[in-house]
C-alpha cells in the first residue's frame, strides 16, 4: 500500500469528521469520473470534512489541504487504466479490498461516498460496522455492459441488474449522473436518488491565445474548426463523426476538424481517417489537462458530440454550454438531459445528418450565435462553484440526519 499524505491537517485542526471517498478509477486524469471525484474532493474539504481517498495506485497526486489520498497495492508494469470494462480493472478492483477491510472500521468514517462498482463491497461492509454509504453512480453497469459477449448475456445481465437494484436499494443514498435519474426510479422506485450537475470549466485567456493555439495546430486564421473534446473510445460515436466529415469539407471546403483527447495512434492508422489528416482536414491532438480545453474551445466555429449511446450526461457537455459556440450533438438521452433544440442542433446517429447540421451552423453564423445564446443562458441553470458546495452539503446534511450524526460544523454557513 502507498499512502500519499496531500497537506492532511492533523486533529484537532479546523477540519471536522471524517468522509471516505471510494473510487475504483486512476486519480488525477484528467478524464470523466475522475474529473468529478476531483470536484467532491475539493466540495468536502471547503465543507470541513477530513477526507480520505481510496483508490488505486495509478494518476496523478493532487495538492489540496485536507485530502489523503491512500493508493492500494499494484502489480508490476500496469501504468494504464482504459475506460470501461477491462481485466486490468477487475485486477485493481480486487486489491483495493484489503484496504477497505482495514479501514472501514466502526466508527472510523462519519460517512463513505463509494463510485460505481466498488459501491458493492463498500455497502456490504459498512451495513455491518453500521457507517451510512452513499452510492455514486456514474453510470449503470449492466448498461455500460450490454455488449460484452459474456456480460451481455442474459443471464449475466439479469445478475448484474439485480446486484444493482440492491446496491441502490441499500444505500443510505444515492447520487447519479445528470440523465441517470430516470433510469435509478426505475429500477428501485424506493430509492433516494439525486443528480449531480458540474460545474463548467474556466474561460480561457483570450484571443491571443486561441490565434497562437490555431497557429501552433497548423490552422489557418479564417479557417472554419469543428471541434471534438472527450475520449476516442467507441462510445463516443467517432466513427460517425469521420464518416460525416468528408460531406462537410465538400460544402465548406476550408473546415478543419480538430480531434482532441488521443491516447496513440490508432486513429491516425485508419486508412479514411490517414487521407483527412494528410490532406489538413483532420487535426488529431493527444489528451490535454483540462486547464487548456478552454483554449481549444474558443479556436471553434462549432462543437460536436456525436456520442453512440448512453444515459449519463458527458462532462463535457458542461463545457460546450458555457463556451458560447454553438453545439451540434446526436439526439440520444444523453444529450437530452441538458439540451434541446433551443440550444442545440440535435440529429438522428446517422452521418449525413450530421455533416448537414455541421454545414448548416457553419453557413449560417446567426442560427450559431442564437443557439449558443440560449445555451449560456440555460447553463446559468445549473450550479457551479459555491452552488455545487451547497449540492454536497444538502446531500450529506440529509444522509447523515436520516442516521442520526452531525454533520461538519461549517455546512450551516455554506
């Protein structure tokens, strides 16, 4: 076990109770799930909760006072975690449990915050050393698992769907994704479920700094760019984006589509996609932290996600609303949780049809501009900085009256 000790403040400091975080994902990437771990860290710390976080032995160490960061055990030569299913994850998530069994002692958290999968253990242990838990949903498993060739079976999914019926029906509570609500009263009307809405992210600096990102990208000034920020897993629907771009250079012959969040080359590989990226109209650039995306979204005309399927809200979606560029999207429940066509052009996941909507946005500066509008002003809707403050508050306030503690002596204040 590596524990990393970030600035933890000592007793008897301004920090209050302790929280655990459970997080089966590498910390800090600057990806997803990991990104919202970051941002609950950050909440219950200004909250005066002495935190702790379980997760694995693979990211990047942050520096905020009142966060511990303990990292479990790891095998030799495993440096990478991909998103979604994998035998590394399996692998990883087995040996965060030794630490769990030590940790989870009675009395020893005033409250656990468990994600996804590991939300299974931590439930099951914590109803016995009688600690409240709540289950943070980012995604629903037997979904995010329906095209396994095992766990896509039947039987496998009728397994899976029943340990996550119990997970939400055990938990103290239950936090999920925006555009999980739905689908969690399904599955256990019962439940106290809430929905996380994130912040956005930081303006970036400025118009300099998007004229010299376009010049280090090899993009000429007056060059339309088509922007895409996430990962290049196939969830993600670029394969449709791809297929749509030839359509959009051939009724905007000078548009540039920049593809940001690679972690190799196999896209470069793709013969369609090797002939875009030699003839300029494809710029593919490798992951970036998330303090630059906003420079990237500023050099945009428009922003595409062309997401295959899923029901959680891509935080990126955030972002895209709080650039003022107008957003083009593929009409899945994803993107419904937050926009609409008053926002946003929304089409069906066939490739045509988003090359025309691409095409239209770009040709038509004022649809653009009107849409990017109502997307600022529907973004205001949602909290950030002290109102997500205020989500975790009532979340924990609310978890920990229900099981009779006290919460931390700031959370009246905030």
């Amino acid at each position: 076990m590596r524990a990393t000790a970030t600035a933890m403040r000592p007793h008897g400091s301004r920090f209050g109770p302790s929280v655990l975080i459970v997080a089966p994902e590498p910390f800090y990437e600057d990806r997803g799930t990991p990104i919202a771990v970051g941002q609950l860290a950050a909440a219950l710390v200004k909250l005066e909760y002495r935190t702790e976080l379980i997760t694995y032995p693979i990211g990047d160490d942050v520096m905020l006072p009142g966060l511990r960061i303990l990292r479990s055990a790891n095998v030799p030569g495993l440096r990478h975690v991909p998103i979604g299913f994998s035998l590394r994850k399996v692998v990883l998530d087995l040996l965060m449990l030794p630490m769990l069994w030590r940790k989870l002692r009675p009395d020893a958290y005033l409250i656990v915050h468990a994600l996804e999968e590991m939300a299974l253990p931590v439930i099951w242990l914590c109803r016995r050393r009688g600690i409240p838990v709540i289950y943070d949903m980012q995604s629903s498993i037997p979904d995010q698992l329906h095209g396994h060739w095992l766990f896509g079976t039947k039987p496998a999914q009728r397994l899976l769907r029943s340990i996550e019926r119990w997970m939400l029906v055990n938990a103290n509570a239950v936090i999920c994704s925006a555009g999980l609500g739905n689908h969690v009263q399904r599955v256990a009307p019962a439940s106290r479920a809430t929905e996380w809405m994130f912040a956005g992210q930081l303006r970036a600096d400025g118009r300099d700094s998007a004229e010299a990102l376009r010049d280090d990208l090899g993009i000429a000034r007056d060059a339309p760019v088509a922007l895409y920020t996430g990962t290049f897993e196939a969830y993600q629907g670029l394969d449709l984006l791809i297929d749509a771009i030839p359509a959009v250079v051939a009724a905007v012959p000078e548009t540039v589509f920049v593809l940001v969040g690679a972690m190799d080359d196999e896209l470069g590989r793709v013969p369609a996609v090797s002939s875009l990226i030699e003839a300029g109209r494809i710029v593919v650039v490798p992951r970036q932290p998330r303090r630059l995306i906003p420079a990237y979204l500023m050099i945009a005309d428009v922003l595409v996600s062309p997401r295959a399927y899923g029901d959680n809200v891509p935080l990126k979606i955030f972002d895209y609303m709080l650039s003022g560029k107008p957003i083009v999207a593929t009409d899945i429940a994803a993107h419904r949780t937050l926009l609409s066509e008053h926002t946003a052009m929304l089409v069906p996941r066939v490739a045509t049809d988003l090359a025309d909507a691409i095409v239209r946005v770009l040709r038509e500066p004022a649809l653009g501009e009107a849409l990017s509008s109502m997307a600022l002003l529907e973004a205001g809707r949602y909290p950030g900085g002290e109102s997500f403050v205020g989500l975790v508050r009532r979340l924990y306030e609310e978890t920990l009256r229900r099981n009779g503690a006290q919460p931390a002596r700031s959370q009246s204040r905030v």
